[in-house]
C-alpha cells in the first residue's frame, strides 16, 4: 500500500468543495483540512468527509508538518500571497485560475517553486476532460496536419463578475486549453483584444481575441457575458483534417472532418505562386469515443504523480504563466483601442528556473 498523500484546501466558497470532493475520492489523497476565513463555512466542507478539521488561520494549515500539499481556490489576487507562504513552508502548490494576478506574481511563484525543488500546478481543469485528452493525441500524432487556425467561443449569460472583465473570467479556459494542445505551448507572435461594455458596467462584457501564431496560424477567442444561449465550441482546422470540440453535446463532443481546401504551388520562373487552381477535399466525417472519466479526478491524480515522480505536471506553473502573459498582453491592448501587444517574456521573466 503507497501512503497518502495529505492535502489541504485553501478556500470553501464555489470552487473547493469540488476540489475537495475529488481529493477525498482519489486513493492517492487524504483530505487533511479544509481552511476559509470563514470557520463555519470551513467546518461544513469538512464534515463531509471524517477525519477532516476545519482550519481560518492559514499560518496554522502551512505550519502543520503532517501536510504534504495545498489547494488554493480562492480570488486570484490572493494567489500570490498564499503560494509564496505555501512554498516557504515547503508544500506542494496546486493554484486555480489564473495563476496570479499579474505576470510579475506568477513569474516570481514559478521562479520560488523551481527553486526549492516542490510542484506547482495550474489548475487548468479542462485539459484533463476526456475531449481535450483525445484532441491533444490527434494533433501529437498528426491527424489534423500542421495548425492552421483555431476558433474558439465560450459565451452565456452572466455572471458578470465585480472584480474582473469577461477576458480575465473567460478566457484563462480557452487559452488554458490551446497552450495544452499546441506543441511547446501557447506562444502568440502578438496580442490584440477587442472588447465592449454595452451595460456601462466599467469593464468589457464582450470580447475578441486575436493571436498570431507562428507559420501564419492563428487563434481567436470569443468570450461573451450577454448571449443568451450558452456555448463552448473550438474548431481547429489543419492541412489534413479539421477537428470540431463541442463541449455542451455529450453524444458528439468531438468530430474530425476529412474535409478541406488544398492549394497547389508551382514554380514558375524559379518563383513560387498559387496555382490557379484550388481543389477541395470533401471526406468522411468520424467522432472518436471517448471515455466517461471526472476530469477532476485526473488532475487531482496528476498532481500526486508529479510529487511522487518529482517531475513537472502536464498543467504546470510554467503553463500558466503562459495564460497569465496572454490575459497582460490583452488587458494592455485593450487600453490601447485593440493595438497589437507583445506578451512580456514569462520564462525570462521566471529567471529561466
């Protein structure tokens, strides 16, 4: 029998008791303490599971040595702070998203991470969802060809959150998800946001990403507060095949098209130009099976196999940092009318540790 790992859950508001949850039901994990500011809210979490005591001071949680790990869910501006003390108490650091509330935060969180030899974990949920698993294989195998652009839409109706736009409450997902599926991450050439706010909230409820890859790729992010259907799609289209995500079909979350555009090229001259002719590829259309398994559940493991493994996680701080410099570089463009904003250098900026 391999000894649990014990773990702590820092926040009991709308995100930790799932991540709670799923600690207790994973065989890798002992649920040790669940901590809030606020005991009672704290004490019901941990009632739910035996043996779990119910913590407000985080200086206690961080000071008790038979804790391996924390789970921060809490706001993002908390994140820093939290992980900086988790890591100085030598814990393993799981963060949900965004990472931090700034590059210099979540720069500095990796940085500290690296250097004192523990994991740090975005907690980028839906990379682990059986869908996202199967896209990243068929694109690492090379089913869809080489990338020529992604389209992704993720829009409903509210909540419009009090502390941060539509790009900051939205996006991390879709971003989260191209940086897990893209060989060697996300990593725009440039950034430009375009936002709206119709209501006069005092922040973008409507949204628009714009980013260009290398090779002449592209991705593009809608995300959306005011529709009043909900709807979470990615289409990726590739030199060979086209993959189509639909996250709210559960009988065909995933369709790979066989269908295309195919442009000859020709010398003429010495030169190459298009051809003038263009020929249009119209195959079958196929939906893989996937398995029925909690993408939280994946992680919670993923995050045990990486301490017992001492290797990085598949979503680890580096990967969010990524995320963390996309939503910068958008909050930047979108002071500037939409201008094209270059994301700062996250792993200079980490110390290259």
């Amino acid at each position: 029998m391999i000894e649990k790992l014990r773990v702590a859950v820092i926040g009991a508001g709308y995100w930790g008791p799932n991540l709670a949850r799923n600690f207790r039901s994973s065989p890798e994990w002992e649920l040790a303490a669940v901590c809030d500011l606020d005991l009672d809210r704290a004490r019901r979490l941990a009632e739910q599971g035996g043996g779990t005591r119910a913590e407000s001071s985080l200086a206690a949680v961080l000071a008790a040595d038979d804790i391996d790990a924390v789970a921060i869910a809490t706001p993002a501006t908390t994140h820093h702070r939290i992980t900086t003390a988790a890591l100085a108490s030598g814990k393993h650091v799981l963060v949900e998203k965004p990472l931090a509330d700034t590059v210099e935060h979540g720069a500095d969180m990796v940085g500290r991470a690296a250097a004192g030899g523990l994991v740090l974990m975005a907690d980028h949920t839906y990379c682990y969802t059986p869908a996202v698993l199967k896209m990243r294989e068929l694109i690492e195998e090379g089913a869809l060809g080489d990338i020529l652009f992604i389209d992704s839409v993720r829009i409903n109706l509210g909540l419009i959150q009090p502390d941060v736009d539509v790009f900051w409450d939205l996006a991390p997902h879709d971003l989260a998800i191209i940086d897990f599926l893209l060989p060697g991450g996300l990593r725009p050439l440039a950034v430009s946001a375009v936002g709206a706010d119709p209501l006069r909230s005092g922040k973008a409820c409507v949204g628009y990403l714009t980013l260009p890859l290398q090779n002449g790729a592209m991705a593009h992010v809608h995300v959306n507060w005011l529709s009043p259907t909900k709807v979470r799609q990615m289409i990726i289209g590739g030199t060979r095949r086209t993959l189509v995500w639909d996250d709210l079909n559960p009988q065909q979350r995933l369709s790979v098209y066989d269908r295309g555009v195919d442009l000859d090229i020709q010398s003429l001259d010495g030169v190459e130009r298009s051809a003038a002719t263009v020929s249009y590829r119209l195959g079958d259309t196929w939906s893989p099976a996937l398995p029925e398994t909690e993408a939280l559940r994946s992680m919670v493991d993923e995050f045990a196999g990486a301490i017992r493994g001492r290797r990085s996680p598949r979503t680890d701080g580096r990967a969010g940092l990524r995320v963390l410099t996309i939503l910068d570089a958008a909050r930047r463009s979108l002071a500037e009318d939409g201008a094209a904003t270059a994301p700062i250098a996250d792993l200079a900026l980490a110390g290259n540790s």
